[in-house]
C-alpha cells in the first residue's frame, strides 16, 4: 500500500484574509491549508469575486437574509470545493500529458515520499508509460485539505431588535454551522480554548459523528498549547460523541498572531509528553467517545485515527526533520514565511514588501488586539499609520463597522470592541476625570492603554481586498499583519516551489544573517515575557502572581535541561550543536539568577 499523502507540512491559517483562499492556490499540489470562516462579510465578498473571475451562478446573501452568516459560509466553502475539485482535475491532466509539469512536481515532494519514489519509477520505465502514469495518477494523488478555522472566543452574542437571539446564532455558532452545511469532508480547527457552548452544538451535527462505514466527513482539529489542554478539551469532546482527530501544538510565543503564553512549558517538553503520552490520551477519549456514541445507537470498536502536529518558529529542513522524527510528529505547520509567497497566500504588496525588508527588532509582542491577548505584529503597518494620525487628531478608536470583537459589555449589554472610537472616548473620558490625581508618566501610560487597540476585524481582512482590486468602503484602516518572530530571518519574495524545496532541504530561502535555533529563540522570548511581566508589577505584585513566577522559572529550568539533555545525544544539529548547547547552559544561569519577589518583599 503506498502513503497517499503527498506532503508532510501544512499552512496554518493567518489573520482573516491571508490563508482566505489559499486552497485554491496550493491544493491542487495536495498541500493542506487553513481558512478562517470568522468574518462572513469578507468571506461573501470573496464568494463573488471567484464567482466573477470563474463564470459561476452566484446569488448574494445580504444581512437581511434569516441565518446569513452560516449562509454565506456554507456557500463560498461550497465553490471553493468546487473550484479545488476543478483545478486539481485540469492539473492532473496536465502531469499525464507535461514532461516538465511532471518533473516540477516531483521536485517539490520529499525525498520519503512514496508517490515521488512511484512517479520515479514510471518515468525511468521507458516508452510505455503514458497509460501507467494516468493510472498511477488517478489512484494515488490527492487533492490538499480545504480545512476551516474557528477562534472559540470570538462568538459574540447577536440580536433582533434588542432582543438577543439564540446561542445557535453567536458569531462561532453561525460559523460552526455554515461549515456542517457544506460539502467539504475536512476538519475544523478549533482555537483559543474551550467554549463549552460551542463544543456541545458540534455534537448535533452528523457529519462529525461516525457515519454507516464508521468514518468521519467532517474532523475536529485542536489546537492545544499543552497536553494538559488537550486532554481536557478532548475528554470534554468526547462525552458529546465528538472525536477528535487531531491534536495541533503551537508554541505560546514563538507563532503569528495572538499569542497563549504557558507558564513556561517549552514546545520540546510538551511534545515530549505528547508522543510519550498518546496512547493514553486515546485511550482514555475513546472509553468516553465509545459511551457517548452507544446512546446514539453507534458503536465503534476501535478507535479513529489521531495525528500529532506541531507548529510555531519552524524555519529550516533540519528542524522539520527533527520534529517529525524525534517527536513522531504528523505534519509540520509553516505559516509566517508563506506570507512572501505570492501563490499561496493573500497579501497586498505593500505589505510584503514591509514583512520582506523588516529586521528581527521590528517583530514585537503587541498589545493592539481587544480580545486583551498579546498579539504578534511588526511596525510600520499602515493600520499603525493611520491609528497614531487619528489619536493625534483627537479621534482615537475605529468606527467599528463589523463589530466581530465586540465582546466588552463594560458600556454596552450588546457588546462593544475595545478598539472602537465609542469606547475609547468614553474611557478617555473616565481617565480624564483622575487626571489630576496622576503623575504625567502615569497618565500618559493609561492613555496608551486604551488607544493602543486597533482594529483587527478590518485591519485583517484588507490585504485580500487590495491585492484583488476589491473596493473597501468606509473609514480606512490600512492593514493589519499578523507574522511571528521567525519572519525576521525571510527577507524576499519566493515562488511557492522554492518555499517548499526550502521545507524539503533542497534549496535555503533564508536570509543572508544569523537565525538561532527555534528552540533557543523560544526559550528567549519566554525569558523576556518573565522578566517583562515581573517588571509589569512594579512592586505591586500579589502571593498568586508570585507563585506563578515561580512555577513558570522552575518550568523553564526544567525545560533547558530537557533540552540539553536531547541536544547531547541527537545526530540533528551536528553542526551547531556546541553552540546550542553552549546558549542553553548561558540562559539556564540566567534563569536560575534571575530574582523572582517573595512575600516579605510584597509585605515591605
């Protein structure tokens, strides 16, 4: 039996519009990529762009309409399939019938792969091979996964004439939906944590519970930031009959967009735990999984597939390796360094250039987001631009037009974003009533808190529209780019071939500088959010956020061992390893110094 599956890496999905159509840009190479179905009106407007450029029947969905969200997800996830489905069959064709094709898709597989060793195979068989090559192309190639991605948190209660409607219709609720109405057989992301309301509204739809064959149409992706999360997330699906099929582990820091620090868990000991742990993890869901699904008159006698995945700061050939072979991981994720690949993501080119020719110091943990999660960004974003002109002209805050974020009810029973000019103004206004009880440092800090706040909502979903010539109504706000530390080591546009030949090892696409070890820059930019968050109390600290200092120092010292430990005896990083391991013993004793406040000095 040959391993159908072409590659062994994934894109995750970034912002609201970058990975928006990636499908239709890498899935015909069998390249598996991530949509997030959080902003239907992008998604409806997207829906007709394609329906345009392709010559397909399309009828709009206007927010008039009864459960328009879910509509209008169901429906552009229903053409993207068909599109998919349409380019990977005119690609197929064009392997059996081009030399070339064929050979530029060979080059663009790993080494390991079957399909690669098959297709070598045929070609080196001579002048007969037209018909087995249409075969062997017919049985074993696939297209990638359109999978759909869904941030838990945002789910925004909404209503009809004040009154607020059901749960089913929450922002999540909606989406969740729209994805179980579609044709896709793929999986769901799930992340930023559990919402309980949600994973029980999973359970009603049947394409996520085990069909007449036992399997599965539609599949649960957890992203987790530790094995402690999964197996409460999972445990939690599980009692609803809801299996889960794969557990995606992404670095707290070290990753694009918003960023869910542990206390301290380094991604090596957490997947550490999750290879040596699986078995037990399965176990125990399925006992539950098998309870839950027995009330429904299903039975299943063994349990479904699980994969392991990991993401977050990847950036050479040797680091995928490793964390596919020491880790036994299924697939690695690659997001931010896609964002300088024009065939497979959303970006205008402006912003490219920017993310291009920016500097590791440019790439910094922001404050902007409201959802209050430190968010990952770069400076110089045109958003940044024209956020600062507004709070120089005394109109600080967005207009809010979509109100995806609207989640504070500090104002507002229905719900208002942090990043809105209504609330900003309002709380300036309370701020500016303590004004003179404040020293000026003092104030002028507050007031940053509050005007820091930008508009993802539109900020995120912008680069679609610029780069496919999409008009963009109402107040601007520029773009809104969501890269992790690692993008400060790609300096240039690349062509999708050369990114994955780059995954592969065949070729390097990084820049002409110095790039440490994921894991050494993980653990630094958890060093740095210690040293920051203790700097942040300022000698008002509590006995909780002390115990939690502690806990998070002994995490790290235990993680660095765990590492050095590894590092010594692994044949991976054979040519750094001295200076690896050299870094890891000078940041344990910077660690092991560093003074976390006990309770006599909070007491002082």
């Amino acid at each position: 039996m040959i391993n159908n599956k072409l590659h062994n890496f994934h894109i995750p999905v970034m912002g609201l519009a970058y990975t928006i159509d990636s499908p239709l840009r890498v899935a015909h190479f069998g390249i598996d990529s991530v949509v997030s179905i959080v902003d239907d009106e992008l998604i409806e407007k997207m829906h007709a762009f394609y329906s345009k450029k392709f010559s397909l029947p399309y009828t709009e969905i206007t927010q008039k309409m009864q459960d328009y969200r879910a509509k209008r997800i169901t429906a552009y996830l229903n053409t993207l399939d068909t599109l998919v489905k349409n380019k990977f069959e005119a690609f197929c064709n064009e392997l059996a019938e081009s030399k070339n094709s064929l050979d530029n898709f060979m080059q663009m597989l790993p080494s390991t792969s079957e399909i690669k060793k098959g297709f070598q195979e045929i070609v080196s068989g001579g002048l007969d091979m037209a018909d087995s090559l249409k075969n062997f192309i017919s049985e074993h190639l696939q297209s990638g996964s359109i999978d759909v991605n869904i941030m838990t948190k945002v789910d925004k209660t909404n209503f009809n004439k004040n009154m607020p409607l059901p749960a089913i219709y929450n922002d999540a609720h909606a989406a969740l939906r729209g994805f179980a109405n579609s044709r896709l057989n793929s999986s769901l992301v799930l992340s930023a944590g559990m919402n309980p309301s949600l994973f029980s509204y999973i359970a009603e739809f049947s394409d996520f519970l085990p069909d007449a064959k036992r399997q599965l149409n539609k599949k649960i992706i957890l992203k987790v930031s530790d094995f402690r999360s999964a197996m409460i997330q999972g445990s939690f699906l599980a009692k609803k009959g809801v299996w889960v099929s794969e557990y995606r582990i992404e670095s707290g820091l070290n990753c694009g967009g918003h960023a869910f620090a542990t206390d301290g868990l380094l991604l090596g000991p957490i997947m550490e735990e999750f290879k040596n742990r699986k078995k037990e993890l399965v176990t125990s869901t399925f006992q539950l999984v098998q309870k839950a699904l027995q009330q429904k008159d299903i039975v299943l006698h063994e349990p479904p597939q699980v994969k392991i995945t990991v993401q977050g700061g990847v950036g050479t050939a040797e680091e995928h390796e490793f964390l596919l072979e020491h880790y036994e991981a299924d697939s690695v994720g690659w997001g931010s360094p896609f964002l300088l690949v024009p065939e497979a993501t959303a970006t205008d080119p402006a912003t490219r250039k920017l993310l291009a020719e920016a500097k590791e110091n440019d790439f910094y943990r922001s404050n902007i987001s409201p959802l209050g999660v430190p968010f990952n960004t770069v400076k110089g974003t045109t958003n940044e631009k024209l956020k600062n002109q507004r709070i120089d002209n005394n109109m600080a805050g967005s207009s809010c037009p979509k109100k995806l974020l609207a989640l504070s009810r500090e104002f507002d029973e229905k719900g208002i974003c942090t990043a809105s000019r209504k609330y900003q103004q309002l709380k300036l206004h309370e701020l500016e009533k303590l004004q003179d009880n404040l020293c000026i440092e003092e104030y002028e800090s507050r007031v940053e808190d509050i005007t820091v706040k930008s508009c993802l909502c539109v900020g995120l979903a912008n680069p679609a529209y610029l780069e496919n010539n999409i008009v963009i109504k109402g107040e601007a706000q520029g773009v809104v780019v969501c890269p992790g530390p690692n993008m400060a080591y790609f300096d240039k546009e690349v062509s999708l071939k050369d990114m994955v030949c780059h995954i592969y090892g065949y070729k390097s696409v990084l820049a002409a500088t110095y790039r440490p070890n994921m894991f050494i820059k993980e653990l630094v930019l958890y060093i740095d959010y210690l040293i920051k968050d203790i700097e942040a109390a300022a000698g008002f600290c509590t006995s909780a956020q002390v115990k939690k200092w502690n806990l998070f120092k002994k995490n790290l010292l235990e993680g660095i061992s765990y590492y050095k430990n590894v590092f010594s005896i692994s044949g991976f990083f054979t040519q750094s390893k001295i200076e690896i391991l050299e870094q890891f013993q000078y940041l344990y004793e910077k660690v092991s110094f560093l003074h976390i406040p006990c309770q006599e000095e909070i007491l002082a």
